[in-house]
C-alpha cells in the first residue's frame, strides 16, 4: 500500500515572533527539543534550624521551637516512623512494676510523648495533707511551659483560655537541648528530611500507577507501507491505554514490513522502578539509624537468607542501651514522690539470670 502524502494548507493566521522558528523547523522536518527546568525546594526551612525560645505574643506562655502539631502529624508520613514510638512505649511499659502512683497507661503515655516531643508532663494529685497521692498524665502536644519555671498551662481548642495550673503541680521531663532549657529536643528530628523523603517516594509512585499517561517507551515507526489511516489507529489505541484498563497488549502486523519497522525505546520505566527501590532502602535506614533501632526489631524483612542474627540478643542489647536509659528518666519522678509511693521497674528474665 503506497503512504499518502498529506498536502499542507496555507492559512491567513500569521505565526506569532515567539514560535515562528519552532514552526519553520517542524515544516523542515528537524526533530522538537526542549529541556526541563532547574530542581525546586520543596521545603524552604530545615527542622533544624533553631532561633531559640520566645514567649507568645500575649506573653503568658514559651512557643515550643518545633511545631508539636507538626511532630504529631510526621506519624503518618512513613511506616516505620509511625510504629517505632509506640514499640518503645510497650517495651517501657512491659517492665513497669504496678503502682497505685502511676498507672501503666499513664507511664506509656508518657512515654510515648517523651520519645515523640522530646518532653513529657505529670500532674501531681495531692491528698487533704497537700502530699502527692498519684501522678496523672498530661498529653505533651498541648502542654506549654509559663514565664515563671514552676507554672505550666495546657492550650484549649477553639481559642478558649489555657488551664493554667499552680505552681509545682505540673511535672516536666525532657531531653536536652543545647540551645534552650525550656522544652526539650526530640532526639530523632535530624531524620525527618529522610522519613518526607520516604512518603514523597511513595506518593509519586502512586500518582505514577494512578496517572496511566507516564512515558515510559518511545513507540518509533520507520516503514513506508502505513497510510495515515494506520498511523491515525495506533495513535488511537495508544492514547486509550492510559487510565483504568492501562497496561493492556497491543497486536500491530505491517505487510511487507522491514526489519526494526516498529521499535519500542525504553524511556524513564526501568530507570525510576530501580531509583523508587534504591530511595525507599536509603531513607528506611535513615529512619530505623535515627530512632538506633535495630532492622530485626522495627519488622524490617532481611534480604538474605542468613538474617538478622539471633533476635533475642538483639533484644537484650537494645534493653541495656535504649530500654534502661529511658527507665532512668522516669525514675526521676521519685524525687517528688514520698518513699512509700515511688515507682520502678522489673528486670527482664534473661537479666535476671546473669
């Protein structure tokens, strides 16, 4: 079958200055180039960049220097950052000896809030002699520390006015921060670019998945024998291959075709499938070295048949490192409780034993 030529109109339509060159060199038959632009910030600030610590407009209250909205939300941007705080709460609550001061929700809690904040609150409950009877647990995210060192007030929603609370009957724990010693610094925050990396990486590949209309392969024909009428059908067919029902086979046969007629040029398909693998490894391990837990331990699969090791002396390390250093923070709520109501902790068996 011999190609139609297609005879080309003039029109009265007179080319604009700015593509009258692109539409010379497409009548020409030269190919179409372009390039893309210069990479954009996403985020323009670091979440590390301290200023320090200044009291909020009104002047009542110190504005943490981390949004804790902010910190609270980061929970869902990844797997692994969404479920390590609350495995270091269980393993903080597997060993608490019960005690009528402080229940074990509450010390999980806490707990949680300490490994997620970097700071945590206790409020003390006095008996008629103005002794401490029990600790209550105060959620972290709302929690505000006052201009005087001992006065602390909880935020309300709908801009209602702070519980603000007497002096002495709020207790603080927090990590330190170098830069200022009113709240304290979350230890993992030098990770966080990694855990955004992660959920940006699995974003896209979805909206890759989703879209259908992703250049994957060039689909380039060199042969003689297709009419417009045959180019204008494969066009077709492969325009309606995105979306739902994408991925779907396509049979072409050309009479009398030459040898590489029809190719198929792989684009960016095989390139970003290795990238998205390659991204989504780096940054989990980010992830687990920022939070110094172990792959066996965060539900990681190990990618080789010898494993992880044995795990119960991964746990016993991870006791004696991560486990007992964040009892001895807790521990510190001792010094406000009389002897007979202070709190502490079982030793696990295998400690028992040594």
């Amino acid at each position: 079958m011999a190609r139609k030529k297609k005879k080309l109109t003039a029109t009265n339509k007179k080319p604009s200055a700015t593509n009258a060159k692109s539409q010379a060199q497409e009548t020409a038959g030269s190919p179409t180039l372009f390039s893309f632009g210069d990479p954009e910030p996403v985020l323009d600030g670091k979440w590390g960049d301290y200023l320090g610590t200044f009291l909020q407009p009104s002047g009542d209250y110190y504005v943490p220097p981390v949004s804790q909205s902010g910190l609270a939300n980061l929970l869902g941007a990844n797997a692994h950052h969404g479920t390590i705080p609350y495995f270091k709460r269980n393993l903080l609550r597997k060993w608490f000896t019960p005690s009528k001061t402080l229940r074990p929700e509450c010390l999980a809690n806490a707990g949680f809030d300490h490994s997620l904040f970097g700071h945590c609150y206790f409020k003390r409950i006095y008996n008629r002699l103005g002794q401490t009877l029990r600790l209550a647990h105060l959620p972290g995210l709302n929690m505000r520390r006052m201009k005087a060192a001992d006065r602390f007030c909880m935020l309300q929603p709908n801009g209602a006015d702070p519980i603000v609370f007497e002096p002495g009957e709020v207790i603080q724990l927090k990590e330190y921060d170098p830069t200022q010693q009113i709240y304290g610094r979350p230890q993992y925050l030098g990770g966080v670019q990694s855990v955004l990396l992660n959920e940006d990486s699995t974003l896209f590949r979805r909206k890759y998945y989703n879209n259908g209309a992703h250049m994957g392969y060039i689909f380039y024909t060199a042969d003689s024998n297709l009419s417009d009428e045959d180019e204008d059908i494969i066009k077709e067919q492969i325009q309606n291959s995105k979306g739902v029902g994408n991925f779907r086979s396509m049979y072409l046969n050309i009479p009398n075709g030459k040898e590489k007629s029809v190719q198929i040029i792989p684009v960016g398909d095989i390139a970003t499938k290795d990238e998205f693998e390659r991204v989504k490894n780096l940054s989990r391990n980010d992830i687990l070295s920022m939070w110094r837990i172990q792959p066996a331990l965060a539900g990681v699969m190990p990618e080789n048949t010898g494993g992880f090791g044995d795990i119960e002396k991964i746990t016993r390390v991870y006791y004696e490192n991560e486990v007992l250093p964040m009892q001895h923070v807790f521990l510190q709520l001792n010094e406000w409780l009389p002897k007979g109501k202070r709190i502490g902790f079982d030793l696990p068996e295998f400690a028992q034993n040594e």
